[in-house]
C-alpha cells in the first residue's frame, strides 16, 4: 500500500441532527431483533448509537473521519445473531453532535463510557478499530470497571509506531483527499458540508497533534485485550508486537492486507464487493467466546 494511501486511512479510520433530538433510552432489548436507533445525551452532547441483534453486549467504535456502516457495515450482520452489538458514533462524527473542543481519545473514551452507563450495561466487551481502537484501549485505561474484554484492530500507540514520513503527510494533508467514500458515508446521515469540514478538521488536527500513549497507560490495563494488525497497516508490525508485549492479558494477530482489510472496511472494498458481508476472521470470535 503506498504511504499516501495509509495516511488518508489513518487519519479518517485512526451533528446538526442531534441537536434536535430527544434524549430517549431504549428498554433493554436483548431477546428482540429490533434495531435501535437513538441519541443519549452524554459529557453535553448528543450521541447517536445503534443497538443490533441480542445477546452480551458488544461495543463497537468506529475509526476518524467514519461512522457505523463504514467501519463495520460488512460485520454487523454477522456479530449480530450472537452479540448484542451498541453501535456508536463519536463526537463531530455522523449523526453525534460537537462540542467546542477538540477531540481527542480520551474525550472519546469518557463519551463511550457513559452512553454506557446511561444504557444501563454494567459490563461490555469492546471492539475498536484505528482510532476507535485507541478508544477502547483508553476505556480499558479510564473506565477499566465497564469493560470485560477489548479487541483494538489497527492501533497506532506512539509516533515512532509509524514512518517519519506519515507524519510528514499528515502535516500537508487536505480535505480534497478524504476519500470519497467517507464523505458519502457522512452526508448521507447528516447532509451538513460545513459539519463534514469540521470533523475533517478536528481528525487532521488529533493527527497533528498526536498524544502518545505512555508506557505505564499501557502497562496499567488489566482488562483482556486482542490486538490486531494488517501486515501493510498504518502501524508497523514491530510497533504493534512491542506493545502487546506491555499488556498484562494480550493476544497478539498479525493478518494480511492493510488498513482494516480484515474488517472490509469501506475504503479497502471494490464496487462489487461493497455490498456484501464480510467472514470474521475466527480469532475475534473465539477471543469473544473465550
């Protein structure tokens, strides 16, 4: 994959409609195959999340610059007939509102944990990916009591994670090169391009900005965690390998392909195949199960 191309993803992989929205709590569903679609007021915001399918709770995050369907469009409809799956959009992305202030991991993780908590769950098990994975790893860090176990596919933890390169891509990128299937995915759930641009910006302006990880942040999570990574993703295998190497309980899967291949994450996907579901590798289920 050329550097230009792990870039893009990373920074959109690694809110008007809220605003009028009322802040309403679903009954616990979980012998029903309903699909909820709310909004709960959380840390000042309002943020839209998706319940699917029944059974333990499952949390999933979605990478920068996406939302629901583009992370995990392909896999939903697989999770779902064995896990409760509570689909979130993050702050300034897709349907969620903004505050004044910039996004960052931590906010991000804060913001999970009490939609959390405002649902009723008092243990999940989460599944981020790129920048939501980062997300996870910071609710195993913060919000250690909600979480059961944390899958983090395609996590990028330190600068040094990555070529010097990437960060130099980072500083030039420009919201002409966002890919268009992001913006798509956006518009069609929030047809605001002003909203579009600025959660373009606060993405860019996290990657810029980049807040690395600590070795004693990592070293202090206790809670189960699968890391997973593609052999041409935006982290390097030697990044990725070190820090399971700082994680108490880690499983470590190095899989081919790149930035979320494993997932059919939109952008990885051909016209043909845009469609279709996705086979979960059997290693996220079996550490699910386990």
């Amino acid at each position: 994959m050329q550097l230009k191309s792990i870039a893009i993803f990373a920074l959109f992989a690694g809110t008007f409609y809220a605003c009028n929205q009322q802040n309403t709590q679903p009954e616990m569903r979980k012998n029903s195959t309903e699909i909820v679609k709310q909004y709960s007021v959380v840390n000042g915001i309002n943020m839209y999340y998706e319940i699917h399918g029944q059974g333990k709770p499952l949390v999933l995050i979605h990478g920068g610059g996406s939302t629901i369907e583009t992370s995990f469009g392909r896999i939903i409809p697989l999770l779902s007939p064995s896990w409760q799956l509570i689909c979130v959009e993050l702050q300034a992305h897709g349907r969620t509102g903004d505050r004044n202030k910039p996004i960052s991991f931590k906010q991000d993780a804060d913001d999970v944990a009490q939609l959390i908590r405002n649902l009723g769950y008092e243990k999940v098990d989460v599944f981020g990916f790129s920048n939501g994975a980062n997300t996870a790893l910071q609710m195993a860090i913060r919000h250690p009591e909600l979480c059961s176990k944390i899958i983090a596919g395609s996590s990028l933890l330190k600068k040094d994670g990555a070529f010097p390169q990437f960060w130099e891509f980072m500083k030039n990128g420009t919201f002409e090169q966002m890919p268009q299937a992001y913006k798509d995915a956006f518009l069609a759930v929030n047809p605001d391009v002003e909203k579009l641009q600025n959660m373009y910006q606060k993405c860019a302006d996290r990657m810029i900005n980049f807040e690395e990880f600590s070795d004693e942040e990592i070293k202090a999570i206790q809670v189960p965690v699968l890391l997973i990574n593609g052999e041409n993703d935006v982290a390097t295998t030697a990044h990725v390998s070190a820090m399971s190497k700082l994680i108490t309980d880690c499983q470590l899967e190095i899989v081919p392909g790149g930035h979320g291949a494993y997932l059919g994450e939109i952008t990885t996907l051909s016209p043909d195949t845009l469609t279709q579901t996705f086979p979960i590798p059997p290693f996220i289920e079996n550490f699910l199960r386990e």
